[in-house]
C-alpha cells in the first residue's frame, strides 16, 4: 500500500509538468514571428500546404525524394482541420446572417441602414470565413509545434527523473533522507534547465525537423532499457525502438544516438549469457523496425505517389558524395566552439562540471552500465562524427539537447550540495542568468529578420497581384504557407538548385567548385545577371521579340535593402516602379545580401514620364 501510494504522489507531482511546458511554449510560438533559416517553411511547411491546398512551390529536395513526408504530414493533416473548421464556421456564419437579414428586414423594411446592413451581413460568412482560415494556416502550426516541443521537454524530464532514481544508491540516501527531495531537487534544475535554455526558447516550437527530432529521441531515452537487459521484455523498450527507428527515418544521422546504448545492451547480454534475452531484443529491434520502416514508407508513398526510400537517397546525396558541401563548409571545431555554446547557452559551464564529474551515487556492476558514461560517450561520438562532416550548423546537433540537460541538472545538483554555501552570494545571479536567456531569444524571435515574415503577410492582404517577383537570395522568406494566395499568376523568385546531375559524376568535387546556381550567377555580376534574364524595363520596343528571358518584370517587386542600395535605386530611377512599402528585418547580418530592411516596389500601370496621377 505505501509504495502505491508513493507512486501515485509522484505522478501527481509529474502531471503539472507538461502544462507547464505547454503554456509556456504556446506563448513561445505565438511570439515567434522572425525568420531563422529556410528549412523551417521550405522543408516542413510549404511540402504540407502544398498537398493540403494543392498549390505553392516545392525545393529540390522533394523534387527528387530525399526528404521523408511523416513530419510534414503533420502540418498536412493540421491545415485540413483548418479547411474543415473554415467550411463548418462558413456554413454556420451563412445561416446566421441570412436569419438576421430576413429577421432585420421584416422588421425595419424602410430604413437605409436596414439594407446597409444586410449587405454587410451577406458579406460576413466569406470574409470571416477567409480571416479565419489565414489566421488558421499561421498559427495552428505554431500550436501543434507547441505542443510536439511541450511533449519532448516533458520526456526529457521523465528521462532525468528515471536516471535519478536508477543511480540512486538507495541503501545510503534512505538513511541520509535524500531519496524524494534529490528527485524533487532534480526535478526542479531540469524543468528550469529546459523551460530557460536560450535554445530552446528560440529554437524548440519553429517547424524545424530537428525539434521533431528531438521529441522522438527524448521519448525514447526515457523509455530505454537503462537496466542493461533486465527490462526488454517490457512494453516500455518496444516503445523505444519504435520512437528511435521514427527518429533515425526522419534523419538517419540520428542512428548515432543509439550505437552506444545498443551496443552496451548487447555486450552486457552477452557476457552474462542471456541468451534468451538477447533473442527477445534483436526480435523486438526487427519487429519495430519492419512495422516503422513500413508505416514511413506508406507515408512517404502516399506524399510521392510511388514507392520511394528517402532514407537511402539522402544517405547518397550526404555521405557518399561531395554534394553536400554545395550548402557550405565549416571548420571541424564548429560543433565545439560554437554549436556547443548556443545550443547550451547560460549552462555551459554547469554542463562542463557536470560532464567530468562523478554524477551516480551508485555502483554498477560493469562500467559500462553506468548511464552517464553511455551518455558522455554518446555525446562524444556525435560530436567526433558530425565534426568530421564538412557541411555543419547549430540545429544538426540539437537532438542531444536531453542529454545536454540530463547533464547539466545533475552538475547542478552537484553544485548546489558542495557549494551550497559559497553559492548563496550568487542566487541573484543564479535566476538573472536565465531570465535573461528567454529575454535575448524572445527579442530575437520578434525583431530580427521580422520582416522577412511581415511581408509575406502584407503581400497576402493586397487586393490585387497578377504578378510578383523576389530578388533576392533564395528562400529569403517563407512561401505559400505564410502567403496564402493562389491567384498571383506570375510568381518567381531567384533559386540555388544544387549541381544534381554531378551525383554519378567521378570529377564532382572538382565541378562543384565551379558550379554557380542562379543565386550566385546574381550576386556576382548584379547589371549583367539583369540585362540577360530579364527584359529592358524602359522602352519595350527595345526587346527582341524573339528572345526568352528568365523572368518578367513584375507588378510587386520585393528586394533587400543591400540590393536596392547596390544596383536597383539608381537602376529603376526613372521607371514606373516606386516604392511601395518598407519592412524592418535587421540591423545588422551574417549574409550582406540579406542586410537591411525589406522593399516592396509597385509598377505604375504606367510611365512616370507622363504619369498625371500618383498611387495613393
């Protein structure tokens, strides 16, 4: 009776943890109204909007199947519920207000503002029902995400309560008292580890996959055999498989995860003769799998419209050849000195202290069953490995975030037992340090490169577009899934497909050196990239009527600044374009092209030389 008891005190204390979780990163999301980097939209949003509303863009990477459709069919499944509330709220609005009209009517016949109005109330089931559903395809994504990062932090919670109490050295810690209130102890440092981690606060609800990959890792370390065997037989290691094999067929870098906890498993099944055990756990590994890989593939099927295997494609397009150093090359200690601190933020030190520190308070058997060293070597390992790779960034290493935090929270909990003392002076510090964490990544989640965002929704509010144009660095901002309009009949921008029929070419190191996409070919030669894709802007009768330009020139033309001031502002001088409207996005960038604020130019009906009437 009393360890029921217990057990259902401690559930009742992990319960609030989630909403926690959950109502801070729906604030989070919800504030998040900045632009980081492409693959946020072009790699999960605009392949769902682009099933679920039949129309938008779709990059290379879908063109040719290297990309897996599960983390997408989220959203896909996500806008659907938004079409499907749009027609329920649309039918709902119509009933109401032809009721109200008729009502109205009957009763005030010959009044004008009767039949003002009824005009209004005709109007309101379409123009609600069209607010409704842009509001919906914004921000039901930014909710889901919310709640998928909400799920992640609440496992990696579980994650460091369940190492807790596997290292607890039980005999020691019941006389000394420190069994519950070191889990409630624990507890506490990981929740504001994860709930403070600049990372996390940037970077956790945006549509990146790699937050949905760290969800699926953090469930499955949680639900892991930590033991060594002991509990494979469980329902509890099935559903680990399942969510590592989910993990490892989104990005199959993730497998780097698992080798070291596997192989442990394994070795120790082994050298205790668990034969028996060890046949229940490859058979569990094959079960998973085959039922994983077969659900994904059905997905991926249903996306591409034939049997297709992204996971070998992408493995092809990034390890066995050099196409991958198309996107950029970094140097081998970008992960250790830069990756490493933005990703731990504030905790940093508090992760060094705890990663060379003793952290079980119990002894194991074998040195390989102790889980801090499984973890240290799995950090380790990723680390070696994707140091190696030539083409790296921040959010390529962020599915280490649980074990980060189940580091970091037991370095703290270290701390704050030694120097329980000589840390009181530094409280202050102690809750300054994260608080201002969230502050830096809220300011960054709602000013820069804000209008990059900004002004796809004011191009989705323009009555009229029949045809708009971006000159500018490719995806430079978000598509279809923050525009939202499908009767723009010419809509272009400047792309940077990478070289890919070098994929079967000995010599493609060699080519891709030189291999410029339409991007570069722009930047390099700004005047020489105009006159030759597109037509001359001020006297049509110079066009050669046989001649095909790459683009027109359109009704709604959105530059950076760093474009106008380099060659447009001199260059449209004397056109029917003006300026139309100017969006803030950052004071200053990495990426000099993408410098400055965002324009908007419009292209007068006519020539400002005869022009007589100025646009309002």
């Amino acid at each position: 009776m009393p360890r029921k008891s217990n057990r259902t005190k401690q559930e009742v204390r992990r319960a609030p943890i989630f909403w926690i979780f959950l109502a801070f990163r729906v604030l989070n999301a919800a504030l998040t109204r900045t632009f980081f980097q492409a693959d946020e939209f072009w790699q999960a949003l605009e392949p769902a909007h682009w099933k679920a509303f039949k129309y938008g863009e779709l990059t290379w990477e879908w063109k040719f199947g290297v990309r897996s459709y599960m983390f997408p069919m989220i959203f896909e499944l996500t806008y659907r519920l938004v079409s499907l509330s749009v027609i329920i709220l649309h039918y709902t609005l119509k009933a109401f207000s032809t009721i109200g009209s008729d009502l109205l009517i009957l009763l005030l016949p010959n009044y004008e503002l009767t039949w003002q109005i009824e005009q209004d109330l005709q109007r309101l089931p379409l123009d609600a029902s069209r607010s409704f559903e842009y509001y919906g395809v914004i921000y039901a994504p930014k909710i889901v995400m919310a709640v998928l990062a909400s799920t992640g932090e609440y496992y990696i919670i579980r994650f460091v309560q369940k190492i807790y109490l596997l290292t607890l050295d039980k005999k020691k810690d019941e006389k000394e008292d420190k069994g519950l209130s070191g889990l409630s102890e624990i507890t506490k440092f990981a929740l504001l580890l994860s709930l403070t981690n600049f990372f996390n606060c940037f970077f956790i609800s945006r549509t990146f996959i790699n937050s949905f990959e760290m969800v699926l890792t953090s469930i499955a370390l949680y639900h892991w055999d930590w033991t060594g065997g002991q509990r494979v037989k469980e329902s509890s290691f099935t559903k680990a498989l399942i969510f590592a094999f989910l993990a490892c067929l989104q990005r199959p870098s993730n497998g780097l995860i698992w080798i070291v906890p596997g192989l442990f498993l394994l070795l120790n099944l082994v050298s205790k003769k668990q034969y028996h055990l060890l046949s229940v756990t490859l058979s569990k590994v094959i079960r998973s799998f085959s039922l994983v890989f077969l659900a994904n593939t059905i997905i991926d099927m249903y996306f591409y419209r034939e049997l297709t295997f992204p996971i070998f494609r992408f493995l092809k397009f990034n390890f066995t050849t050099p196409l991958a150093k198309f996107y950029g090359v970094a140097p081998w200690h970008f992960h250790i000195l830069q990756s490493l601190p933005i990703i731990l933020g504030a905790s940093i030190p508090i992760f060094i202290f705890g990663f060379f520190s003793q952290l079980s308070r119990k002894k194991f058997p074998n040195w390989y069953l102790n889980p801090f060293f499984q973890v240290n070597c799995t950090i380790l390992l990723n680390l070696i490995v994707y140091s190696s790779l030539p083409h790296k960034e921040f959010r390529f290493i962020f599915p280490l975030q649980p074990l980060f935090i189940l580091i970091s929270s037991f370095g703290l909990s270290r701390l704050s037992t030694e120097y329980r003392n000589k840390l009181t002076s530094l409280k202050l510090l102690l809750w300054l340090v994260p608080f201002i964490s969230v502050f830096a990544a809220l300011l960054l989640n709602t000013f820069h490169e804000s209008g990059s965002i900004e002004v796809m929704k004011f191009l989705h509010e323009e009555p009229e577009i029949d045809s708009l144009g971006f000159i500018m660095p490719c995806h430079s901002t978000p598509g279809q899934s923050y525009l939202h309009r499908n009767d723009i009949s010419d809509l272009w921008s400047i792309t940077c497909d990478p070289p890919l029929h070098l994929l079967e070419d000995p010599k493609a190191s060699s080519k891709l050196e030189v291999y410029m996409d339409e991007s570069d070919h722009l930047y390099e030669d700004i005047p020489k990239f105009i006159y030759r894709n597109f037509p001359p802007i001020f006297r049509k009768n110079l066009r050669s009527p046989d001649k095909i330009f790459s683009h027109e020139w359109p009704t709604y033309l959105v530059v950076f600044e760093h474009m106008e001031n380099t060659y447009l502002k001199d260059f449209l001088k004397d056109s029917s374009y003006v300026e139309y409207n100017r969006f803030f996005n950052s004071l200053a960038h990495w990426d000099s092209r993408r410098s400055g604020d965002i324009i908007v130019y419009y292209k007068l009906p006519f020539d400002l030389k005869d022009m007589s009437v100025v646009k309002s």
